[in-house]
C-alpha cells in the first residue's frame, strides 16, 4: 500500500483531465494566458481571498511574499523549524535571518507565546505554518499581535488547502499567503506549482512583477529579487478540474483520520486529536518512541510510510554548527518520534481497516 496513491487519484479525473488539456493545446496559449487567469479567480474566490497570483511552486511563494512584503538581507524572520526547510530555504535566498519558534507538541504548529518571543527579540516578520493540514489552533490571536506590533504575517497553506477557522479559510488572516500545488497536496496539480493570495492590492501587484523577472513594462526590469516563476496553463486547467471537489476530498481525508485516531489502540502509539473543519488531514502523523521498529513491522506488510520532518531546520547539514546553540525541545522530540500513516482519499475502507490492524497488532 503507497503512502499516497496518485494514480488512482488521476485514473477518477481522466476524462475531465483529458479536456482540459486537450483545450490548452486547441487554444495555443500555453504561459499566462486564459486558464490560469480563471484558475486565479475561481482559487481566489474559494479563499475568500481578493487577489490571487500563480507561481511556480510554493517555495517561490513564500520567497516572492516575503521579498513584496517587504523582507531585505539580514532582515530577521521568524518561522518554525519542523516543516521540511521550505521556509528557510526561500530566507537563505533573500538572505534573511531566521529566528526559529518552537511547536506546540499536540497540534505541532506554531503558538502565540513562542510568536510573542520571536517578536520581542526582532523579528520583522512571521511565517506560520499550518503543518499536516491543521489549522493553526492560535491563528487569529497571531494574526491581531502581528498587526498591533507592525509585523508581516504570512501564511504557509501548503499542507492545509480548504482549512476554516470559524467558517475563514487558512490563508486570510495574514498579509498574505502562500500555496503549494505539488501533486500530493490537498489541490494539486500534475506537476509542481504555487501560488500566493492576498486581500491587499499592493501586495498582489509587487508579486505580479516579481514572478516575471521583474517587469514593470516587458523587458523593463526595475524590481530586485525576481525569480521567472509561472504557472503553466496546463496546470492551470488541471487545478481549475480539481478544485470544484476540493472540500468533498477533504471531508474524505478527514474521515480516514478520525478512523484512526478512534481505532488504533497501542500503548506505545500516541495518534493526533483529529478535528473539525479546521483540520484537511493532508498527512496523518503518529508518535512513538520507537519508530524505526514500527516501521519495519508496517514495511513487512506492505503499508509505506514517511518522515514529516526527521530533521529540524536548524540541525540541517548546510548551516554546519550555525545554529548549535539553539535549543527547541518539542521540535527535536517530534522528529525523533513522528511517522506518517497512508491518509488520501482514495483509500478504500478495507485499506484503512488493514492499516489499523497492522499497527494494534504490532508487539513491542
């Protein structure tokens, strides 16, 4: 069993993905054309968001947002360390300086007292993650201390596409968002792309540029940071195909990970609370302390798993000994104790019902 099957995702849609291609090629309008501009305004809408620009993937998100919201060189950000290095690795670019937050260890997102200290010692803006698809449980009190203290707050929904807080989607409560429409995604494309959204035109406009190259009329370059970052018209259509069901998949995924966490009972197994419609179970991630063992037991039947994160970023090899003071005790013990499960929508009961079974029957 896949950690994620995407070709019975794609075998569900394709007809419907064949049409869309088939009508990107008929209309010969292959980069910013049609298709993505209805794709930007059908996203948008489903956000609540007023301005939504494609991009190439999320990383090129998150460092277009931070670059428009204002973030220069050595500029101190702070984001959290337990999500894979996407963050850090669009800072690295800019040349700004992480300030690195610790999680909390239920949700493993972000808190407002760890917000709090990151601000107080610099920080001139905050990246929060909704990690695993979990809506950051604190995210509307962060968002009001950001703006009281005149800090940028951005939004990662890369794992959390279609998540509410109070019936708002993820992605509105910052000064901007960003989006990752890698296929594994809860909306994903055929390939990679991203995008950000943002209720602020300036925001929007700075972002418009910045994906191409800069221009501010073609082949006029006046804005430093540019990256050549587009989505396609392709995976434009194939977005626009998906996203009509993106709630229903959701609801779906939702319901393979409450059936876990009300399931699997294991002494040595600590399985997420699972929520409401502030949870899209992108990644269904469970905690023992002795992963490697129960890896090898759920290998041994055929089930596949994964590690999301084993590695913090600040212990990561290319920053050497950087960071070696640095201390974050829920961070180090998640990535020693997390492993993700199979949590997709197209998972069949029997499939979720062997998972189960296989992890209860596991003897320590």
């Amino acid at each position: 069993m896949l950690l994620n099957d995407l070709s019975a995702h794609i075998q569900g849609y394709k007809v419907q993905l064949k049409a869309a291609v088939g009508a990107v090629i008929d209309g010969g309008w292959l980069v910013l054309g049609p298709h993505v501009r209805q794709f930007e305004k059908a996203f948008a809408q489903y956000i609540g968001a007023a301005h939504c620009v494609s991009l190439a993937n999320g990383t090129d998100a998150i460092e277009l947002a931070l670059n428009a919201l204002g973030v220069h060189r050595d500029d101190r950000v702070a984001t959290t360390a337990n999500a894979g290095m996407y963050t850090s690795t669009a800072l690295l670019a800019i040349g700004a300086e992480p300030i690195y937050m610790d999680v909390d260890i239920d949700s493993r997102n972000v808190s407002l007292s760890e917000v709090h200290r990151a601000i107080d010692v610099g920080a001139k803006a905050v990246v929060v993650t909704h990690l695993y698809g979990l809506a950051v449980p604190e995210i509307q009190d962060i968002a009001v201390l950001c703006k009281k203290r005149n800090v940028r707050l951005l939004e990662d929904c890369a794992q959390a596409h279609g998540a509410r807080v109070a019936g708002r989607c993820v992605g509105t409560f910052g000064d901007a968002a960003s989006f990752s429409f890698y296929p594994t995604k809860n909306l994903g494309a055929l390939g990679d792309g991203g995008a950000l959204v943002t209720n602020n035109p300036i925001i929007a406009e700075q972002v418009l540029r910045l994906r191409q190259y800069g221009w501010t009329s073609k082949y006029q370059v006046e804005i430093a940071g540019a990256r050549n970052s587009r989505l396609d018209e392709m995976q434009a259509a194939i977005l626009s195909v998906f996203l009509p069901d993106l709630d229903t998949k959701n609801e779906r995924r939702r319901a393979v990970a409450s059936r876990y966490s009300q399931l699997i009972r294991h002494p040595d197994v600590q399985v997420p609370t699972v929520y409401g419609e502030d949870f899209v179970a992108h990644l269904y991630v469970i905690r023992t302390p002795r992963r490697n063992a129960l890896r090898a037991h759920l290998q041994a039947s055929d089930i596949g798993t994964d590690i999301h994160y084993p590695i913090p970023d600040y212990r990561q090899p290319i920053f050497a000994d950087r960071y070696a003071n640095i201390r974050l005790p829920n961070t180090e013990r998640l990535s020693a104790e997390i492993l993700t499960l199979p949590c997709y929508p197209e998972m069949t009961d029997t499939q979720v019902g062997k998972v189960i079974a296989t992890v209860n029957a596991w003897r320590t």
